[in-house]
C-alpha cells in the first residue's frame, strides 16, 4: 500500500511541476505581449509618453492603420493620373518632335527650289561677301538629303562649298523714257 502512495506523491510532484513550467511559461508570453504593446503605443505617437492601457493601444492603432490606408489611396491615385498625364506628354512630344523634323524638311525643299530658281535667273547675282550654311551640305550622298539634289555647278563635299548665296541683286529697275 505504501508503494501506492510513493507512486500518487511521484504523480502528484510531476504534476506541480508541469504546472510550475506552464504558469512560468504564460507569465513569459504575458510578459512578451506587454513589451509589444508598449512598442506599439510608442511607435503611434513618439511624442508623447507610451500609454499602458492595452484597449486604447489597439484603438489608436486601428485608427493610424486607417489613416494610413486612406493616404495610400490618395497617393495611388495621384500617381496614377500623373502616370497619364505623363504618357499624354510623352506622346505629344514625340509628335511635336515629328512635326519639326517635318518642318525641317520643308525649309530645305523650300531652300533648294529658291536657290534653284534663282540660279536659273539671268539677271540674278549673288551679293558679295551674303551666305547662308547649306543644310544639304553633309546630308546622303553627294551631300543632298534624301529627294534633293546639289545645287547645279557644286560638288558637295568639296571645300568650301558649305554655303551658298542667301539674297540677289537685281538692277536698278529703269522707267522707259518716251
């Protein structure tokens, strides 16, 4: 019978025991859970001094959490509009960069034909010393851009042959005396 009892007080010892570890172990969790609520109550406002009261902790931080979301959403959005305004210049100005090439394009077709109707003009002749750069001058080969041709009597790409006259004379204009 004896040996009953030694073996319900072994019982009994491994019992307390477990009860001891588990009591030490929730108070360890319990301990835990304080720091991080006092880490959380001093991230919410730093300024201020950390609150202990757990409800209020999870209410302020409920409140910052939403603040917060709200704020997302309105930087999402801002950026999602500045995205297509973005795009919408971007497009733009690859048009206008495609308007100008275009326009750049004109002014030598223009260019050309004046000097070639000039140059064909018996009573035209250059002023002295009165030139312009020739935009031809480097472009496709023999020097004129694609569609144009060289000025008749210049070989492009020769010496000195990067301008060309800019303005006429014409003779006085006489009346006719009768």
């Amino acid at each position: 019978v004896e040996v009953g009892e030694d073996d319900d007080q072994g019982e009994g010892q491994e019992g307390g025991q477990a009860k001891h570890k588990k009591s030490k172990r929730e108070k360890l969790r319990r301990e835990a859970l304080n720091d991080r609520f006092m880490n959380l109550s001093a991230l919410l406002d730093p300024s201020k001094p950390p609150k202990s009261d757990k409800a209020t902790i999870v209410t302020e931080a409920a409140e910052v959490i939403s603040g917060l979301r709200k704020e997302l959403a309105t930087l999402s959005s801002s950026l999602e509009s500045l995205a297509k305004l973005n795009e919408t210049q971007e497009k733009e100005k690859s048009s206008l960069y495609a308007d100008k090439a275009a326009l750049i394009q004109d002014k030598i077709k223009l260019e050309h034909q004046l000097h070639c109707f000039m140059s064909h003009m018996p009573f035209a002749s250059p002023q002295p010393g009165m030139s312009f750069p020739m935009p031809f001058a480097a472009a496709g080969p023999g020097g004129a851009p694609p569609g144009l041709l060289a000025p008749p009597g210049m070989k492009m790409g020769a010496p000195g042959n990067h301008h060309m006259p800019v303005m006429w004379s014409f003779p006085p204009l006489v009346g006719e005396r009768t």
